[in-house]
C-alpha cells in the first residue's frame, strides 16, 4: 500500500440512484421529472418506482461492439430497499411515456 492510495470505499447507501441509458431515438419521449418502474436483474419480481433527475448532454455510442447511439440518464429512486439494492447492480427499466392530451 502506497501512502495516500484508497484502501477502501464505502458506498452512501442513502445516496442510491439508477444510471440508464437511453437509445437516441427515445430522446423525444423523455425528460427530467418522468415517472419510471424498474426492476433488479437479482430480483425480477419486485418492481420499484422513481423519476428521471437528469439527462446527460451528449449523444455518445454505447460501445465498440454495440454502435447504437445513447444519452445517460439518471433516475432518483422512490423508496430504495438498502437491504436488496447494492451500487452496481443491473437493472430493467421503463420510463412512462407522457399521456397524450
């Protein structure tokens, strides 16, 4: 161990929130305060509930070996289960579309 090198990291689990990213054809259909439900790839059975907090500023491709285009995204989330949730995990999202008038 180097002096001044990270030996540890402790995660805010107060502070959990759920990183997306969305296809660039979506881009038209979602914006900050959106509604969405989402589930954890651990357990698929459990839905939980949040909101869009922000969108990122730049179209970007999502990798080398995937050339779809996307933005980041990140969502709050309404009532987080810190006993389930840990930071990294995958998650499936939908984000409600707006209801047309």
């Amino acid at each position: 161990i180097w002096n001044g090198m990270r030996v540890m990291e402790l995660p805010d689990l107060d502070q959990l929130v759920v990183k997306l990213e969305v296809a660039e054809r979506d881009l038209a259909r979602v914006a900050e305060g959106q509604p969405l439900v989402f589930t954890l790839d651990a357990s698929p059975d459990i839905e939980f509930t949040g909101a869009i907090e922000s969108l990122g500023r730049v179209v970007r491709t999502k990798s080398r070996n995937q050339p779809a285009m996307v933005i980041d995204a990140v969502a709050s989330i309404e009532n987080p289960d810190r006993e389930l949730m840990r930071p990294g995990m995958r998650v499936n999202a939908r984000i409600s579309a707006p209801e047309a008038s």
